[in-house]
C-alpha cells in the first residue's frame, strides 16, 4: 500500500510566496516598470485588507493573466525558478525551508510519493516539484482557451479544497489516509492536515499552532516568517 507525505508550498516547503515572486519576474521580463506590478498587487493588497476571502484574492490574481500563453508561462517559470533560488542565495538564505526539505527527503528515502498542493499554479509548482522528486502537484487550475489563459480559474486550491484534494489523491493512490502525512504553515491548510493522520503545523501562525497544540499534532519549528502579500 503506498504511502503519501503532502505538502503545501508557500512558506511551508519554500520561503517565498511563489506567485507574487513569479509575477514581479514576469512583468520584469516583459518590460513593465516596478510600478505595474505595485498598481496591480495593491489591488489584491487593498482587497485582502477589507476582509475579501483568500479564495477571492487567488482568482483576483489568475485574472492578472487573462490572455498569457500556457507555453509562455511555463517556460517562465523555470527561469524564475532558476533566479529565485540564486536571488535567495545571494541574500544568504535559501529558496528552500530546509527543516520541510529534510522531512520530505526523509519521506522519499522510506518510499513515500510526495504530493505537492498549493494555491499557487503550474509555472511556480511545476519546477518545485520537480527539484523535491514530487510524484505529483496540485495547484489553482486557470481556465485555457487555444493555449492561452482566459482569466477565471476552475476553482482556487484554497482550504476545503486542498483537503478534498488529498482524499481522493490517497483513495486514487489506494494509500491508507490514517498512515500519510501532510505538512502546512497557515490556518487555510487545516483541511489538508485534517485529512491525513500524521499532520504536522510547520511554522508560527498563531491560529495554527493553537489548533495543533489543542489537537497534540505535530509540530516543526522554522526560522520562517510568514509575510503579507
């Protein structure tokens, strides 16, 4: 019987917010001053301060991209992927968290399938996946229309669905949910870490960390800390 260990990414498995990172890159790549991408994030900035719901501000963002090109943004995405992790470098930290890095390396050395789940989509999860030996990573699916983005998404990788996710990536798998692990950072990730029964809170989200220490789960201590948009 397979065994899964699940992982959502943003300051969970890497330290960064993928998609806003990936999104400054973009805009840089395609010419824009810094200005563009100010407007644009503080406008999903404004919104998430009035209260709007985190699923709201991931398709907010999807809508960013309405008319890009499917293959345009894959291939973005490894050069931003590539830049990340030598800017992270520089910095003198790194892109990866490493004490989630370790876990999941431990995870493969006994045979575990990684799952990658995450709000975030293909051009950020794709390359991340592949540098952790992922089996597989579900992210927000934009809707294509003839090899470009339309805008809307199917449904954003946001709390409930990533725990749904999970469970039908473990019957799918014919893994046994009570013996697979999940690894979150953030109180939307509750579902992901409910659905399994080896959860483990990574970081210091205060809402989280409450829950897991009421509910005796795991916990992994990081150096991250975790930002705003």
């Amino acid at each position: 019987m397979s065994t899964l260990a699940f992982a959502d990414v943003d300051e969970t498995l890497i330290s960064v917010k993928s998609m806003f990172r990936f999104l400054r890159f973009h805009l840089r790549e395609r010419g824009e001053p810094d200005g563009t991408y100010d407007r644009l994030v503080g406008e999903l900035r404004t919104a998430a301060r009035r209260g709007a719901p985190r699923s709201e501000i991931n398709r907010g963002y999807y809508r960013l991209y309405a008319g890009e090109e499917v293959l345009t943004l894959t291939a973005a995405g490894l050069r931003w992927f590539a830049y990340e992790q030598e800017e992270q470098q520089r910095q003198g930290s790194g892109l990866f968290i490493p004490e989630v890095e370790r876990a999941l390396a431990g995870h493969r050395a006994t045979g575990d399938e990684l799952v990658l789940v995450s709000g975030s989509f293909f051009a950020c999860l794709d390359p991340v996946a592949t540098h952790v030996g992922a089996t597989a990573a579900f992210g927000t699916r934009p809707l294509q229309r003839r090899g470009r983005l339309t805008g809307e998404v199917l449904f954003p990788m946001i709390g409930p669905a990533k725990g749904r996710v999970a469970r039908v990536t473990a019957a799918l798998r014919g893994a046994d949910p009570a013996h697979c692990t999940a690894y979150g950072d953030h109180i939307t990730d509750l579902a992901l870490l409910e659905a399994v029964g080896r959860p483990v809170a990574v970081g210091q989200d205060p809402e989280l960390v409450a829950h897991a220490d009421r509910a005796g789960w795991q916990r992994l201590a990081t150096q991250q800390t975790a930002t705003a948009i």
